[in-house]
C-alpha cells in the first residue's frame, strides 16, 4: 500500500479489525520511510448495484450518499456514528440480498425509516421530510399524528 504522505510503497499493517457490521477491514498502517500512520479500508466489491430514482433515472448505489442523508437527518442527536455505519450496512445489506440489478430507491428509503423509527423519532421525521418532499406544515403534521397512532399514542 503506497504512503499517502511520502508516496512509499514500503508500509505495513500495525493493527486490522472489522467494520460496518463485518463487511469491510479497517486497518492501521505504518510507512517504514517516513514514520507516519494511516487509515485504509477494504470491503468486498459485490455486484454492482444500481438505485431507480423516483424520475426514472439510474444511478450506482452510493453507501456514502445514503451516509451524508443518514447524518444530515440524525445531526445533534444522541446517535453514534457507528450507528449510522451500522444502519447503511444493513441496508446496502439488505439491497444486495435482494438479487437485484437494480432497486428503486423507495425500497432504500423504506427500509432506512424502518430502522430509523426504532432508534429516534425525531431522525426519522428529519428523514421522512426529504424522502417525501414534504413542503408545507401540514406534511409534519400528518407524519407525527400517523407515527403516534402507529405506536398507539395520542
């Protein structure tokens, strides 16, 4: 693995673990000619997996897209970022399993809000709001009275 400071191929492995719910490595290296550590990771490269958008466009699937929304929706909230991890594992996951080529995005965002709605509401609603496009107050209010029916509240 080449240094990313000094360019140096001479570099070895100080310490390796597993990530994203075991489907990738992180590993510590250490280059031999300048002293200095980095951090690398290697997953699998699976089939390649394409998300139908709501328009009828195609795009590759993006774990760090789905990532970015993930932290957008779960900002200032008591969630850890290795839950976020957690959740885009699962459901990249979960996409692959399916033994599609392709899968529409609906399906990607249903099954973040499944797991979002398990953790924290207030994540949720912050990704229900973009996922259905919400625009006026009145969408937030539909979600949180069906969310509280859902959950037997009132």
């Amino acid at each position: 693995m080449k240094c990313p400071f000094c360019n140096s191929l001479k570099t070895h492995v100080l310490e390796s673990r597993a990530v994203d719910g075991g489907t990738s490595i992180r590993r510590r290296r250490l280059c031999e000619s300048c002293n200095k550590r980095f951090t690398t990771y290697e997953a699998i490269k699976g089939p390649a997996l394409w998300v139908i958008k709501k328009d009828g466009r195609r795009e590759p699937f993006d774990r760090e897209k789905l990532r970015k929304g993930l932290l957008r929706a779960t900002q200032k909230r008591p969630i850890a970022i290795d839950c976020v991890s957690k959740i885009v594992a699962e459901v990249e996951q979960e996409m692959m399993s399916a033994e599609m080529a392709e899968v529409p995005s609906t399906s990607i965002g249903t099954a973040v809000m499944d797991r979002l709605k398990e953790i924290d509401k207030v994540a949720w609603l912050r990704f229900a709001s973009v996922y259905f496009e919400f625009g006026e107050l009145r969408d937030f209010e539909k979600a949180i009275t069906k969310t509280t029916k859902y959950n037997g509240k009132k």
